[in-house]
C-alpha cells in the first residue's frame, strides 16, 4: 500500500492552482471537469503520481464557502531551507501565517502559510 493523494475542497480553482503551481512551486499533474455534477478535479504535487503522493484540488461549481472545522490539521511539505522558502514564498505573494523557526519544546525547524481558502501548510527542514 501507499498514500496516493489528500483532495481538499478549494472555491476558487484558479486561485489555488496559482498558489500550489506558482508560490508553492508544484505542478499541475492532470485537471478533469466533470460538468454533469458541476465540479472539477486538479491534482498537484512535486512529481509524478506514480512515484509521490499529491494533492487533489476539488473546486464544486455551486459552492463558494467551506467551513474547515477544527479537526483539520495541515499539509506538511519538506523545504531544503525554511528560512529560503518562506523568502521565496513571500516573493511570490505568499503569506506566511508563522514565520521560521524552532518549534515549541523541540528543535525542529518549521514555518506555516495559508492557501486561498485558509488551509494550513507546514515547511519543514530536510533532516541531515
């Protein structure tokens, strides 16, 4: 068995792929609209599906808000640097929601950034 993706609801599909493709840096792996349910699935990630888990970006037509409830944690990606990523993640037009640095009671290096419909990121250092 492996992880194949994680799909997230997203209202407003331009905006996210903008977000994942050209802030975070992944790519558009494949896209299908499916226009007798009125929805749209783009899936995103750093490399083929066949050798990495993505993201699916499900956008419904008729829906343009979600509620995140409180049970939804966050998406985790591994950055070279933390501190670099979150420079070029600002350069980009990215907002940093906690900026870099040890996490509380460890030492692990990490930063947050929301997507458009305020779902959590997490950058996390390349263990050495």
């Amino acid at each position: 068995m492996r992880l194949l993706h994680t799909m997230i609801r997203v209202t407003n599909l331009d905006a996210s792929l903008a977000f994942y493709t050209e802030v975070l840096g992944m790519k558009l792996l494949r896209k299908k609209d499916y226009p007798d349910g009125k929805f749209t699935l783009a899936f995103v990630g750093f490399g083929a599906e066949s050798e990495q888990a993505c993201l699916e970006l499900t956008h419904n037509w008729d829906t343009d808000q979600y509620e995140l409830g409180n049970a939804y944690g966050h998406v985790a990606l591994e950055v070279d640097d933390v501190y670099k990523a979150c420079d070029a993640i600002r350069e980009r037009g990215g907002v940093i929601t906690r900026e870099p640095g040890p996490m509380k009671h460890g030492s692990t290096i990490l930063a947050f950034v929301k997507d458009p419909d305020g779902y959590s990121i997490e950058l996390l250092g390349k263990k050495s």
